[in-house]
C-alpha cells in the first residue's frame, strides 16, 4: 500500500518540476526573440538599462502571456500590436517581411557572380601588343637601357 502512494507522490514531484522547468527555457527561447523598446536596441532579456521600466513590463507581460497558455504566434502577435513590427528580433517571414530574408542572399549570388565574371574577363584578356602587331625581343641594346634606368633611379 505505501509503495503506490510514494510512487504516485515521486511522479508528481517530477512533473511539477520538469513542467516549471519547460516553462522558464520556454520564457527565455521567446524573450530572446523580442527587442526592448526602451530604445536601447537591445534583446528584451539582455537589456541592461538600470531601472528600465519597458524591460519589465515587457518581461511581466510575456510572462503572463505564458501562464495564459498562449502559444508563440499569439504571443507576438500581441507585442506587435502593442509595441509595433520593431519589437519582433527578427523580422517575420511572411508577405513583404519574406524580402528582408530573401535580400542578403541575393546580394550574396549576385556579388559572387559579378566577382567571377570580372576575374574571367581578366583572365581571358589578351596580352598587350605594340601598334605595328610585333612584340617587343630582349636585345642587348634595351638590356643596357634598362641597366642604365635602374642605376639612375638607385637611391
């Protein structure tokens, strides 16, 4: 008879810890999605402001948000609307938010593209010829030249 009950009483134990457990991770996962909007720009959990009253009447709003059982969307829904698109850390990824994703990497394809493109036309560039066609032989009389300008331009 008292095994039952003492197992019965460890389980509980256990869920109600696991349970405030999820729920802290849970506050700390959504809070790091969100801004202060204190002006501080900073992540609502990681705003460093003595005494910022927008921080924690953020952090009690979020907070009870999660004891209501209200989940992510919702939840963020309500600080856009109270608080406006700024408050959201990321932008969403939704309607004409999708460009502010969708942008670093196209600039990203197109600078590579651009960086191939000028080093291959670098690349398939042809050599530089005199005017007349005929490339330029060593000869013992431009060798000299050549000795004669580097002692003239020796410090």
């Amino acid at each position: 008879m008292r095994r039952p009950i003492l197992s019965t009483l460890l389980l509980s134990l256990a869920i109600i810890f696991f349970v405030g457990a999820g729920d802290d991770a849970h506050f700390k996962e959504l809070g790091h999605r969100m801004m202060c909007v204190c002006g501080c720009n900073q992540i609502l959990l990681e705003c460093n402001h003595v005494g910022c009253r927008d921080s924690d009447r953020m952090r009690g709003e979020l907070m009870t948000a999660l004891e209501r059982g209200d989940n992510d969307d919702l939840t963020l829904q309500g600080f856009v609307q109270k608080y406006g698109p700024t408050v959201v850390a990321a932008p969403i990824n939704k309607g004409f938010n999708r460009v502010a994703w969708i942008t670093p990497f196209v600039a990203l394809g197109l600078g590579i593209s651009f960086v191939v493109f000028v080093v291959r036309s670098w690349k398939n560039r042809p050599a530089p010829a005199l005017a007349d066609g005929i490339s330029p032989l060593p000869t013992p009389e431009s060798n000299s030249f050549r000795d004669q300008a580097r002692k003239e331009t020796e410090l």
